[in-house]
C-alpha cells in the first residue's frame, strides 16, 4: 500500500518578498486530489496562486477565465486545462460553474510508474472533451472521485489506474501502450536535465553544473539537448530564469533587486542587463506594461 504523505501547492513568498495572491495549502494524501470546482471558491483557492503539482481543472458548464503565467485562457464548457508545477495561475469562474479540479504530484506519477503520463500532462495545456468521448471520460472521472471519496488512504493503486483510464481518456489512446512508447537514451536524459533546470536554475546556472549532477561532460549534454529540443542547453536555463522572473514581475509586489536576488543575482544591474538581453525588453518596461494590462482587465471586468 502506497504511503500518505503531504504535498503543499502553494505560493511561497521568498526573502519576504510580499505577493497579490493568497498562499494556498492543499493537503494531499497520498499524492492525488479530486475536488469539486464549488470547493476552490469556497476554499477562496481560486486567487493567484503558484502550483506545487500538476493541476486539471475540468469545467462541465459555465465559463471563466484562466489566467496561467503570461496568458490568459477562455473556459468554456467541457474543456480541461493542464497545469504543470511552478506554474502561477489565477481562476476566474461565473456564478453556477460546475466542474473538478484535480491535483496529483510528481511523486504520485513516480510511484505508480506514470511515466508516460507526465509526458502527456506537460505536452497538453488545454483539451476539448466532446461527443461519444464526453460521456465514457465523464464517467471515469466520477468513479475515481468515488473511490477518492470512500476509500483514499487503503486503495491507491485502483485510484491510480482510474486516473491513469482518466488520462488515456483525454488523450483518445486506445490502449496504454500507446502511451507508454519507447523513449531514447537522449530524450530520458534531456528530460533530466529540463526537470533539474526547473528546479535548480536558481543555484545553478552554467551547463556545467547540470552535466555535473546528471554524470555526462557539458558537450554532450549540449549536443543531446539541442538534438531533442532543438535549441542549446544554455537557452533553457536562460529561459526558465525569464520565465521565473516575469512570473514575479506580474504576480508579486517585489522590487526588482529583490526578484533578482531570488533568482541567485548577487548585482541587480547583472540581472538588469540578463532580463533585457534574453527578453528583448527592459525589465522596467515590462512590469509597467503588465501593470498597465491588469488595470485595463479591472476596469473591463469592473
């Protein structure tokens, strides 16, 4: 029997840095959660929020916005939206939406051996669930929110594999074979070394330093990133310090030596000069223009 154990999705303030959203702390026993949409209004999880595990949210009716990151996305009725951790996201749901969100961590899909299935969750952002598919999938998702129910803490491998039918179900595969294809020496280690960038790119920042953890030399690390992903190993580690830095920018009230500092700049000036040169804009201007944006949507929504 797997083990019950707590995983937080929630906004972490860093160096007291003071956020818009409310900190949200999800209890996950044994990795996996399914609740419906009514609960995260009711929780107030709803509000700008960075995620710790991968969250599906389902909208059987109504609509909404989702704001994830940089973007904004329209809900609609029977679409499902993928959210992978370190993600902020921000749900902004009409009265008499119905629906369920779903929260599972890494750690669960490890321990059932999903592989394939973390695969299909960073791949698939957004889904559109219709005809004969709706009804089957829509079932699925009923049971395993059954059993979530009446018997999460003595029954996770049957849990596991209705949310594994669930998965299967959204991707239309007929089998999980399909799923589960033969992955290359080179994918398996590009994907280590994108999973140690999204957590480590605050402290290491050099493509040395991950080929040093991951055992190969910098050159062919290099070469294997850009044969799979077709860009350099240098550009993702620049990249995930720009996301990371743009996600703060909108999300938190931090100054920018402040948002420098946490993302592992000593100089202020130094971080200046990265954003602008891997961006293509001044951090200045951005965060004025993000601003600008967010008022404009208030008074729109106003």
């Amino acid at each position: 029997m797997a083990p019950s154990y707590y995983a937080t999705p929630h906004l972490t303030p860093a160096n007291g840095g003071k956020y818009r959203g409310n900190t949200i702390a999800i209890t996950i026993n044994g990795g996996i959660s399914i609740e419906p949409l009514s609960w995260l209004v009711q929780q107030n999880r709803t509000a700008a929020t960075q995620l710790h595990c991968y969250e599906i949210i389902w909208l059987k009716a109504g609509n909404g916005t989702l704001i994830a990151d940089l973007g904004d996305w329209s809900l609609v009725a029977n679409t499902v939206h993928i959210l992978k951790p370190g993600q902020f996201r921000k749900l902004l749901l009409d009265d008499g939406c119905e629906g369920f969100c779903i929260h599972v961590t890494r750690e669960f899909l490890e321990q059932h051996e999903m592989h394939g299935m973390e695969q299909f969750l960073r791949a698939h952002p957004a889904l559109s669930v219709t005809g004969e598919l709706l009804a089957d999938t829509e079932e699925i998702l009923l049971q395993l929110r059954r059993e979530y129910m009446l018997h999460a803490a003595v029954r996770l491998p049957i849990i596991s594999r209705f949310f594994q039918l669930f998965l299967l179900y959204l991707a239309e595969q007929p089998a999980p074979e399909v799923v589960h294809t033969s992955i290359s020496a080179e994918q398996v280690l590009a994907e280590k070394f994108l999973q140690a960038v999204r957590s480590e790119f605050r402290t290491r920042k050099m493509v040395a330093d991950y080929a040093a953890i991951l055992w190969v030399t910098p050159g062919h690390l290099n070469r294997t990133v850009k044969h799979v992903t077709g860009f350099p190993a240098s550009y993702h580690i620049q990249q995930q310090i720009i996301l990371e830095a743009k996600r703060k920018a909108r999300y938190s009230e931090m100054s920018m030596k402040e948002i420098a500092y946490d993302l592992g700049f000593e100089d202020a000036s130094h971080f200046s000069k990265f954003f602008r040169n891997n961006s293509g804009v001044n951090f200045t201007d951005f965060r004025r223009q993000v601003l600008k944006d967010q008022l404009v949507c208030q008074e729109a929504m106003a």
